[in-house]
C-alpha cells in the first residue's frame, strides 16, 4: 500500500503525513453502480480516491435524485468531510460511476491531522472550496441552463469518465440524474441523434460530436 500511497499523494503530502495514513488507512475496492453513501448514513471514515469515479447525488423525501458532480482520483467529498467533523448524518447518496479503489481514512485521524499537518489542513479547505465551486455550479445550471445544455454536459461528463464514445446507460439512468423524466430525456435523445451529435441503441448510446 506504501507504494500506492506515495505514488499518488508525494506531492501534496509530506512524507510524516504519508506515513500516517499508511499505518491508519485501509483500502477499499468497489464495483460500478455500488452504493457507498446513503442519506442518514453516520459516516465512519473519509474516502480519499486513488482511482475511478465517485458520483454524489442529492435524494429528497420521495426518493428523487439530483447530480451534484463527481469526485476523481486524489479528490474527496466536501460532504463527508463534514459529517466526520460534526459527527451528522450524511445529506448526500454516493455511488461508484466506475469501479473504483478507495482509501478510506478514520474520522479520528481528521481532526488529529489537522492540527498537526499543514498539508492536510491546506488538502481539507480546498476540498471544501472544489466541492462549493461544483455545487453551485451544479445550482446554476438548473436554474440559468435548459435541460438540452444540461444533458450535452452530462453526456461529456460520462465519456470522460468512461474513456470511451459508447456509454451503457439507459434512458431511465439519465433522468434520475437529471430529476427529469423518461419521456423528456428520451425526446431530447432523439432530437440529438436528428442532428448526428450521437447514436441510441437499446441501453446504450454512442458519442459522435457532443
């Protein structure tokens, strides 16, 4: 695990600091489409992602979903950062985008870490700052961008992730994310695939120029 560790966080933490997490972290696999987080969970430990993509959704009473963004290696959720630190219950869902490889650090070391390392405290509060920037970004597209922009980014966001132009996804995945509707997102599929920017086959959709 030294090696891991070292290899993806040498330059942002200092070598007593990579130590620490060593000894204290535990390494987690998880599988596309696992679900790492549900709203009300008390979060035990903090994710630092060594690699893959992690997807956090808003869920409200009913059960409907909202995108919020995605965290990438080296990154970690504002979200769970806050939970650990005031022992609350999480108000996010977290699901693996692709599979995934996590290092999971104990919600005691956070604290103990802070004070002592100047890199991790710097690691926390630009976290915070990302994840704020991503949410209100996520905010002002809902309420400055129609849907049509609104997918076109999700569907680049999902090639990106997926390295790849044919995404298996169905019409259904996309709406939830989206807190939209079958219907709608279907409809505005096709009207993408009328201007040759993708192809829809059954639970998959090709990238051509999105």
């Amino acid at each position: 695990m030294k090696e891991i560790i070292t290899q993806k966080f040498s330059g942002l933490f200092q070598p007593e600091l990579l130590n620490e997490i060593e000894k204290d972290a535990i390494i987690k696999n998880v599988v596309a489409g696992e679900e790492l987080i549900q709203k009300g969970d008390y979060i035990r430990s903090m994710p630092l992602i060594l690699n893959g993509v992690i997807k956090i959704l808003r869920e409200d009473e009913n059960g409907d979903e909202l995108l919020l963004y995605f965290i990438e290696e080296g990154e970690t959720c504002a979200m769970t950062l806050t939970c650990c630190l005031g022992i609350n219950k999480s108000e996010i869902k977290a699901t693996a985008e692709t599979d995934a490889q996590l290092l999971m650090i104990p919600v005691q070391k956070m604290e103990e870490w802070a004070s002592k390392y100047k890199s991790w405290r710097n690691y926390v509060f630009e976290s915070y700052h990302t994840r704020l920037m991503e949410a209100l970004n996520s905010i002002d597209k809902i309420a400055f961008s129609n849907l049509d922009d609104r997918l076109i980014d999700y569907l680049k966001d999902k090639q990106k992730f997926a390295q790849a132009s044919d995404l298996k996804i169905t019409h259904q995945e996309i709406a939830k994310d989206l807190n939209s509707s079958r219907v709608v997102i279907s409809r505005l599929l096709k009207k993408l695939e009328n201007q040759n920017q993708i192809e829809i086959h059954r639970n998959q959709i090709k990238i051509l120029t999105v």
